[in-house]
C-alpha cells in the first residue's frame, strides 16, 4: 500500500490489516497507552474544500501518534494560484512525509500521487471518500462483530460516499443497495468495479430509485446530505427530487430489528434525516464519526512506518 486513494486498490488482506491496527490504536488510546509511531514525522494536509471531521481526525490523529501535522488552506500554497500539481508534489516530497488532500477534483489527487515521492491521502474527492467509507464498516465490524453477509442500504445521493461504500463492501463480503432518484445514480465505473469485487467476494448488489425496496432486510442504513459543499445552487430543486428518500421512523422500521444508522454528517435534520433517527437509540453517528480518528492514524502508520508494524510481528 503506498497510497490511499481508493479501497479498490486495496486488496482484503490490506483493509483487514486496517482494521486490526485500528483496534490496537484505539484500545491503546482508551487505556492511555502512547505508542508514537510516527514520530519525526510531518503530514501536509492540503485544503481546497473545507471540513470539521477531517481536519480535526487528521491533525489531531498524527499528534497522537508523535507527530506534527502541516495544515496548508489553498490561501496558504500556490496550488490552484500558478503552480502545476506536478511542481507541487515535487516540492512538497523533499518537505514532509505524507500528504493528505481534500479536494473536489479526483484527477488531482491521482496526479499529485503521480508525481509524489510520499504517500498520498485521499482525504476526500468528488468521487471517492475512501477515508469515511473505512470508519463507516469498522463501526458495523465494532458493533455487529462480522461484515461478510451483512447488507448494508445507501439512501440518498449516489455520491462520492456511496461510490467508496460500494468499493469496500463489495471487497468484504457485505450485501449493499443503493436507492437514488433517477438521475442521481453512482458512477458508471465505480458500479462496473464493485460488479467485479462482488463476483470474488459473494457480495450481493441492487440498485433501484425505490427506497423502501432497498431498505427491505438491511443490517444498516445510511444516508448523507442531499446538497454536497459546491452544489448549493441546487438546493431547491433537489430538496423536491428527494423528499421521498428521507429516512425517518416509518421507513427505518422496515430495515431488519436492531438495524444500526449511519451518516458522516454533518446532518440536516428534516432533509435526509428526522431528528427521531439520527438522535434515536439505533443511530451511531458519533462512534462513526470518532472512528475516523482512528482508521486514519491506522492508515498513517502503515503509509509512514510501515516497518513498525512487521518488527512487531516478530
């Protein structure tokens, strides 16, 4: 693994191995045990697209492990102001250790790794949020103790979330549908590469514009804004081709008894959510939320200090 880009290059081995680092991290943390695997280093954190959860999880997360986190804001760098990608990811490799980028095209990320001699982050793209994704199933894995023959169900957008939800479910063995309006559907390629995963994996996958269809014997039910940063214009148009995918109580009740609620927020009661399921006994929105901290310093680790991890082993 020598970037995180994208769960589809990940190999199960590889999001496993995420996974149990994860837990190590976290029961660590609990117990006020420090290991800093990642002292002496430095993560570049490059903002074009603002955020709570990932600016937070990120520069908290590497501070935790040793080590110091550079926050760069498109006001801070040439990026985006002259400079070419290419130049930028030059510089930026004889600086720091990683880079991590939020930003809204993926094409960016994928050149800015090109010409990297460190890791690369995805901290989200219009297209992937691959990040999220793996704090979204290790919360299911914390909670339900399995992930193959679950299925999970995607209300809403066919966003960059549901596009990584796809990747990673279809790779574990979990069961997934996807209900959208018509028009709003996944990406083509990310449906043909899921199609693929789930030939390996057993995975079961359904799409269709028809949110009580999908939700039928769902383990967990998910859901996220209807209006991403960048596409406020379409507020008004898309609050009416929506209205019909809002999870509330009558809908969630037909997912399976003790079906868990997911959203990595931020959250918009009275839009794609009630506030009687997000804030109700089944909703673990915040442990979801906490686990980015935690699946982000596992990944750091193993991008940056990937030798810890076999020396223990020994």
């Amino acid at each position: 693994m020598k970037n995180f880009i994208n769960i589809n290059d990940l190999t199960l081995t590889e999001i496993n191995k995420i996974f149990e680092i994860t837990k190590d991290i976290k029961d660590k943390l609990k117990t006020g045990v420090k290991e800093p695997v990642l002292k002496d280093k430095t993560l570049g954190m490059i903002f074009t697209k603002s955020s709570t959860r990932t600016r937070v999880s990120f520069e908290v997360g590497t501070y935790q492990l040793g080590g110091y986190p550079l926050f760069l804001s498109s006001s801070d760098i040439q990026l985006g102001r002259g400079e070419t990608i290419e130049d930028t990811a030059k510089v930026l490799s004889r600086y720091v250790d990683c880079i991590m980028i939020r930003t809204f095209k993926h094409t960016d990320i994928e050149e800015l790794a090109k010409y990297s001699s460190i890791p690369v982050i995805n901290g989200l793209s219009d297209l992937l949020h691959p990040c999220q994704a793996m704090a979204d199933l290790y919360t299911i894995l914390e909670h339900k103790n399995k992930l193959s023959g679950l299925k999970l169900c995607f209300i809403g957008d066919g966003n960059n979330v549901a596009n990584s939800l796809l990747h990673v479910c279809t790779k574990v063995g979990m069961d997934i549908s996807v209900a959208t309006p018509t028009g709003y559907e996944c990406n083509d390629l990310i449906i043909k590469n899921s199609m693929e995963n789930a030939k390996t994996s057993g995975s079961k996958i359904t799409f269709t514009n028809n949110p009580t269809e999908a939700i039928s014997n769902s383990d967990v039910v998910y859901t996220d804004t209807w209006i991403s940063m960048g596409q406020e214009s379409e507020k008004k148009s898309k609050i009416e081709e929506f209205k019909k995918f809002q999870i509330n109580s009558e809908l969630f009740s037909k997912a399976n008894e003790n079906a868990m609620f997911l959203h990595c927020l931020p959250a918009y009661r009275g839009y794609e959510v009630t506030a009687d399921v997000i804030d109700g006994p089944n909703s673990f929105v915040f442990d979801e939320a906490e686990n980015r901290l935690h699946v982000q310093k596992s990944i750091m680790a193993l991008l940056m200090n990937k030798d810890h991890f076999t020396k223990s082993k020994k």
